[in-house]
C-alpha cells in the first residue's frame, strides 16, 4: 500500500475517520446548552457542573499529547481504537451515572479521547499526498467546529424532551460506528522510529499539575479560596508543574521541549492561544448557555432557543470563516491574523459583557465571534505555530499549541465557573456572578491582544519549503 496514494478510493476509511471524531465532538459541543438539566437531574451545583467541563477539556489536552506521543511507537491506528473504547466507556458512565461524581469520571474518559483528532491527521499524513492530505484534512476540521451549530440545536432539544443522558447515547452509537470503521478500514502505518523511553513521569506531573491548579481554580469559590483542600490542590499543582519543567531537561524524550518554549516565536503564542480559548470558550461553553437559560436572573431562554441564538451562529459562521482565513493567512501573513483576530476578540467581548442583558446585542456580538474567533484565531493560531516552527524541529511548536487549546479551554471554564459560585446566593447564581464571569472572561482576552503583540515576526529565511500541516485542535 503506497504512502503516496490520493484519496481515489479512501472514501470508506475517510468516513470512518469522520464517524470517530465526531462521537467526541459531539460531547464538546452538544452538551453546552444541556448543562442546566445535568444540574437539575443529577441534583448537583453549577461548581460542580463546571469541574466536569474543565477536566473534560483538560484531559482533552492531555490525552492529545500522551496518546499521540504513545502511537509513535505503538502505531496509529492501535491508539485510535483505544481512543475508540475509552471514549464508548465514558459516554456509557454518562449515561448512567447516578451522581455528579460518576459523570466526571465519564467526562474524564471522554476528554481523553480527543486524541482520535490528532491521530487521524498524523495517519492520514503518512497515507496521502501533500493535495490528498489536505483535502482529508479539511473533512475532519469541519468535524472539529461540529456540525455547523446543527449538534448545538440538537443538544438543546434533546435537553428539553429526553434530558441530557441522550446525548451521550447518540455518542455511543456514533463512536460504535466509527469503531467497526476503524477496525475495517484504516489501515496499519509504520510506526515513527523514536529515540528514548516515553516519558510516563513527565506526562504524569503534567497530568497531575494541570489537574491540581485548574481544579483549585473551579472549585475554590465553593471549597473556600484559603480551605486546606483548596490550597493543597492549587500548591501540589504548582510542585507537580515544577518537577515537570525540570525533569524535561533530563529527559531522553521529553514531552515538551523547553529550548522552544523559551523562545519569543513560542511562549507569546501559547500564552494567546491559552488567553484566547479562556476568555471566549469559557464564555461560549459555561457563562452564556448558564446565563441565558436562568429564569431568575438571565434570560430565561429554552435549551433549544439559547443553542439557535448564541451557539449556532459562531459555529455556522465558523465553519464559512474559517477556510477563508486560510486562504488570507499566507497573504498577509499569519501574525498579522493573529493580532487583528485578538483585537477584534477583545472589542467583541466589550458589546458583549456591557450589554449581558440585551438580547440581541448579544446574539450579534457571538455571531461576530464566528469571524474574529472561529475564523481568524482558531485558523491563525494553528497556521502560525506551524509557520513559525524552529526548521529542525519543524512539528514542536504546533503539538505544544494544540495541547495549549485544551488548557485554554479548560481555565477558562475553571475561573467562569469559579466567578459564577462566588457570586451565588441561596436562590443560585446572580447577576453579579455572570457579569464577573464576563469580565474574568474580558481580562483573558486582553492579555492575549499583549501577547500576541509580544509575538515574533516570522523570519523568511527561515521557513520551510513545505510546511507540515498544523495540529488542530477541539475548540
């Protein structure tokens, strides 16, 4: 089987790539507007409901560094069937989970399986030409924003009739299928050869790290900021991130490579990719769908009513933006996207907070959103990490920023969820409590405008001749 070959006669593994991806997707962009009836069913608080959309995301970024990592050795297509049954095992403990506790660890397993989307790019990499890859590629990226704000209604609907275990049962038979699909027709690629162990300790104290700060963060409104538990959880993260730093520098195969992270073309770019998904996915995942269906104090919308008007269109949008900004980025340059797309975030989110209350401000604000955040920062991030790569080292940069959108995503959960706890009363969240969700949101978005500004120009000499594809990552 020639690695060469176009995509003349892949239809079947190409749709059962698209069947993989799509069962974990679905679980990121379906679930939003159902977050109020898992609060209600499982009889649990909006911190708790939040803990399980940050650890969602978090392992998402984890599971897409280990697993990836893990099939250079072991091969693609074994890690993508393992993706393939953790994923069925999260979703089935989703689906009965009788408390809040067992619904996290099935979110755990979902988020874990967000390296199918890694996975398929590298095999389908290996597979096709340059032309043929890129076509491919384009199928599972539109998978990555969902299904064009169709998932986002339907989510919504099936919240308000059947409750949100149905979205998790419509997972499971997707991920089922794109299993049988995977098993069928993707074929087996030779793995990368790679020098040195895995390096289990270093992805165990990133793990453990990420866990204990963004988990202090989301729950340190409710356990109390100065709790012991609080504490323990924010100070063994930061020890667990320390030892991992170090221990990267000794490591025969190291998870990140700190000479890259170091430099000026890297760490402004993840720290704008990890501002950018926490200010606005922190937004779009928890504060907005929370806020727009509460009868108290929001805008005591239906499921479905909230996904149609603030989910859908950023999506819908999204998806048309999106290509288009690729085809701008090489012409104008791939920073320049960045620092206009942060800017035009930031202004957005200022209509946005300011007119909470206004419907309709509101709707168009999100809808924009679709351009500067679904279209210029979520292609012009990716494209810039790829193009701004060090020659030897040509994939370190993208597979460092796309575990930076999974921490992104993550934090900004975290502290949304944190800010919306902090202001509850007995009645439940408050005003108050959304509106300093937005501007923690705000403030996010802010310091990625300085970053990306902090950003280094791209040096011409220095790009390669052919670019390897980014890494794109769940948003």
């Amino acid at each position: 089987m020639s690695a060469t070959s176009d995509l003349k006669g892949r239809g079947p593994m190409l749709l059962a790539m698209v069947l993989a991806v799509l069962g974990y997707q679905i679980n990121a962009t379906m679930l939003s507007p159902a977050l109020p009836d898992v609060i209600e069913r499982l009889g649990t608080t909006t911190a708790a409901a939040g803990l399980s959309q940050t650890l969602f995301f978090l392992m998402a970024a984890i599971g897409q560094v280990t697993l990836a990592r893990l099939s250079d050795q072991r091969g693609r297509k074994p890690m993508m069937i393992v993706c393939a049954f953790v994923l069925i095992a999260g979703n089935l403990l989703c689906v009965f989970a009788p408390n809040i506790e067992i619904f996290i660890a099935g979110r755990i397993l979902q988020g874990i399986s967000a390296a199918m989307f890694t996975l398929a790019f590298l095999t389908l990499n290996q597979l096709l030409t340059p032309a043929g890859f890129g076509k491919a590629a384009g199928i599972i990226t539109a998978v990555n924003g969902g299904l064009a704000g169709v998932d986002a209604i339907a989510g919504g609907q099936i919240a308000d009739t059947i409750g949100f275990r149905g979205i998790f049962v419509c997972s499971t038979l997707i991920a089922v299928a794109g299993l049988i699909g995977v098993r069928k027709y993707v074929p087996d690629v030779p793995a990368t050869a790679v020098e040195g162990r895995f390096d289990s300790r270093g992805i165990a104290a990133l793990a453990l790290g990420l866990t204990g700060i963004l988990v202090g963060l989301a729950q340190g409104a409710a356990w109390g900021w100065t709790s012991v538990l609080t504490l323990g959880f924010l100070l063994g993260g930061l020890a667990s991130l320390v030892f991992f730093v170090v221990s990267q520098k000794s490591a025969a195969n190291p998870v990140i490579d700190i000479q890259v992270l170091a430099s000026r073309r890297a760490w402004p770019l993840l720290l704008t990719t990890v501002c950018t998904l926490g200010g606005a996915f922190g937004a779009i995942a928890l504060t907005i769908p929370l806020f727009s269906q509460d009868a108290r104090v929001g805008l005591g919308l239906s499921a479905v009513t909230a996904a149609v008007l603030f989910l859908t269109p950023i999506q819908l949008i999204g998806v048309i933006s999106a290509p288009l900004t690729g085809r701008l980025g090489p012409k104008i340059g791939w920073r320049t996207i960045v620092v206009t797309g942060a800017v035009a975030n930031f202004a957005i989110f200022l209509f946005a907070t300011f007119f909470l209350h206004n419907e309709w401000i509101l709707v168009a604000s999100l809808a924009a959103l679709g351009v500067t955040y679904g279209g210029f920062m979520l292609t012009g991030l990716n494209g810039l990490a790829v193009t701004t790569a060090p020659k030897d080292k040509p994939g370190s940069l993208s597979g460092l920023n796309g575990a930076c959108f999974g921490i992104g995503a993550s934090l900004g959960i975290a502290l949304a969820s944190a800010m919306i706890t902090a202001g509850s009363d007995a009645g439940g969240p408050t005003e108050a409590g959304y509106q300093h969700a937005m501007y923690t949101a705000l403030a996010l978005l802010g310091i990625g405008v300085l970053t990306a500004f902090l950003i280094q120009r791209p040096d011409p000499a220095e790009a390669p001749a052919e670019a390897p594809q980014p890494v794109l990552a769940h948003h």
